[in-house]
C-alpha cells in the first residue's frame, strides 16, 4: 500500500459546522474502505493546516478518488502528498546510477 498525506483547510461550510468534526472524521475512516484505502491517523493541527491525515491506498487512482469523495462534501479542501517510507526510498535511491 502506498502512503499519502493529506493537508486539509476547513472550508467556510466545514468551519460552521467545527462540532461535526471528529463525528465526520469517523464517517471519513469508514468511507476510505470503499476506495480501497485505509485513512491510519488524523490530527486536529494549529497552524497554516487544521487537519493533517494519513492515508493508506493501493495507488495513486485510488487515493485521488478517496480525497475527491471526501472534496465533495464541502467541509475541508485538501492537498495530498505521496509519501515514501525509508525502504521505499532506498530503493528509489538504488535506481540512480
């Protein structure tokens, strides 16, 4: 499974309704099932971001399809990274000549 991060902002809509947030996260968690992916952890955040979510998806169709669903509801923009572990990396690393 590749892992992404997801760099969230409330959006006006999300930021109304602040007092959903944990119930939408688990509604979030339980939705990432039907993508094929896995959201592991999600942090509340002080600063440039107010959410930072890690996500677990076989590819990057299925992680782009799980982040536009969660766009879709209107209550957090977001701005994934692919993320690379230290084994992934060594052997990404192991391909230059």
């Amino acid at each position: 499974m590749a892992t992404y991060i997801a760099l969230c902002n409330f959006t006006d809509q999300g930021i109304r309704n602040v007092k959903d947030t944990t119930k939408r996260a688990d509604a979030v968690m339980e939705a990432a099932k039907k993508f094929g992916a896995n959201m592991t952890q999600i942090y509340w955040t002080v600063g440039h971001y107010d959410l930072v979510a890690i996500i677990e998806a076989p590819d990057d169709k299925s992680a782009t399809a799980f982040t536009l669903a969660i766009g879709v509801a209107g209550n957090i923009r977001t701005q994934t990274l692919r993320a690379f572990s230290k084994e992934e990396m060594n052997g990404i690393l192991g391909k230059l000549a």
